[in-house]
C-alpha cells in the first residue's frame, strides 16, 4: 500500500491589512483582506515532517505582527514534540517562514541552494530585496550548515515516498513547494508560491517577489502538481481555516488538509 500522509495547517500568528497591499496593481474593492500566518505538519506512518518554522514573540514585536500561539505551542498540540523532529523543510529563508532557530534542536534542514545562494549573495545589498529576510535567521541556517544539519536541494527532490520539493521561485528565488500524497490525493503545500487563494486563482501576484514571471510559471506548476485546483494550498489565507475540518475539539485554527473540504470557495 502507497505511503500517504496526515497534512495540518497550524496557524500561530496574523496580520490586518488592506487588499490593496496583496495584490500587484493593487485591488479596486480594497476591503480588509488580512493575512494569517502558518506552519504545516506532514506525518507519516513513521516520519513526521515540518515545513516551515515560523517566528517567535521578539520578531511579532519588532515586525508588528501578532504572535497567537508559539509554533512549538501549536505543534505540541497535536502530538508533535519539536525536539524529537528530524526533518524540518523551508519553503524559503524569509523571517515568518524561517525563524525559531532553536525550536527543532535534532532537525535536519531541507533548503534550495539557490535559496541559500541569493539571501547570502549580492541581491541582499538592495534594501527592498533583503527587508523580508532577518540577519539572525540567515546567520542561524550558516551555523547549521557547519554543524552538519543541512541538506541542499536542486529544483525537484524526494525527501521521502511520496513527498517531494520543487522549486518555483518567484516570491524568494529559491522557494520550494512541497507535494505530499494523501488520502485524498495528492496535496501542494505552496507556502509563498501564492500568498491567497485569489492570487493563483485569478493570476495576480503578489507584490513582494524577486521574479513576477517565476510567480506566475508557479501557479501554472503547483496547478500540475495537484491533483486538481482544490489540492493546492496558499500559505497566508484566512479561509484555509473555514475550508477544512478541525483536527480538534473546540480549536478552530489547527485543520487537517489531507481530509476533504467542508466548504466550497464563494
């Protein structure tokens, strides 16, 4: 029988902000549309996967976000111990993906070299280019490269049966997506590759990126990947929360993504 996974969306943080600020050209409606931060949870039969770390209460504070929850909070919530993780993957080095250095203390980590390559390189001599990145959590992946907790990959990847990374780009040039089979199908964790659901939905990228092309080929690449439209997951949309069932009782902000949806898009 095929491996399949147990996929969970843990929300920890959030930000208020206008429709305005998600979209390139901005939006005519420019309604409240905010954004909810996420880490995800891939649990096999005998491997557990995190992919993405998160930031802690001293970025909140320093970013003007609000922290809801730790992520080791929420990830022990549902049977995770951060300490007992061995695989950490990173969609890309940005502060709110890449953060909690010390949280995941036995993980190895799972990075694009070209991810590496650019928040190390030339590109973060420009403002607007290195204002998502965080000194602290770049310098932390170099001490984990030296200790020998890193694995580079290039473009597309296995890290297990079933669960592969590939590179899109566009956001951060080196972000990866994560393909992950399931019950269900299979599943396309995007993180970043699409901020929202209408971002990949109706083709209008997000305004922070290094590549508008690269963000554009991904919609298109995470659209292949999945099993239909309905299998790709954006990594910021509140409505992640309403589309799929809890994983517990009298939590709203924690859902399985490997279960059916529970509600239809508007």
């Amino acid at each position: 029988m095929d491996d399949t996974y147990e996929l969970y969306a843990v929300r920890y943080g959030h930000h208020d902000r206008n429709a305005a600020a998600n979209f390139i050209g901005g939006d005519p409606h420019d309604g409240p549309m905010p954004l909810d931060y996420f880490v995800w949870a891939i649990v096999g039969k005998t491997r557990t996967f995190v992919f993405d770390t998160g930031f802690d209460a001293k970025v909140a504070q320093k970013r003007q976000r609000h922290l809801l929850r730790p992520v080791g909070e929420g990830l022990k919530m549902i049977g995770i111990e951060p300490d007992k993780v061995e695989d950490v993957i990173l969609s890309h080095m940005h502060f709110d993906h890449a953060g909690n250095h010390d949280l995941f203390p036995n993980a190895r980590y799972h990075v694009q070299d070209v991810e590496m390559a650019y928040c190390t390189g030339r590109c973060m001599c420009h403002d607007y280019l290195r204002h998502p990145f965080a000194y602290e959590d770049v310098a932390s992946m170099v001490a984990k490269l030296f200790a020998g907790r890193v694995t580079f990959h290039d473009g597309v990847s296995e890290i297990a049966p079933n669960l592969t990374v590939h590179r899109v780009g566009g956001h951060s040039k080196g972000l990866q997506v994560v393909r992950v089979k399931t019950a269900r199908g299979w599943v396309v964790l995007g993180s970043d590759a699409s901020h929202f659901y209408a971002n990949f939905e109706q083709n209008r990228p997000f305004p922070v990126l290094e590549s508008a092309t690269d963000m554009l080929e991904g919609y298109a690449t995470m659209r292949k990947l999945a099993s239909s439209p309905k299998h790709v997951i954006p990594g910021h949309d509140p409505l992640v929360l309403t589309r799929y069932p809890a994983a517990l009782p009298g939590v709203d902000d924690i859902v399985r993504l490997d279960l059916n949806p529970i509600a239809e898009a508007p």
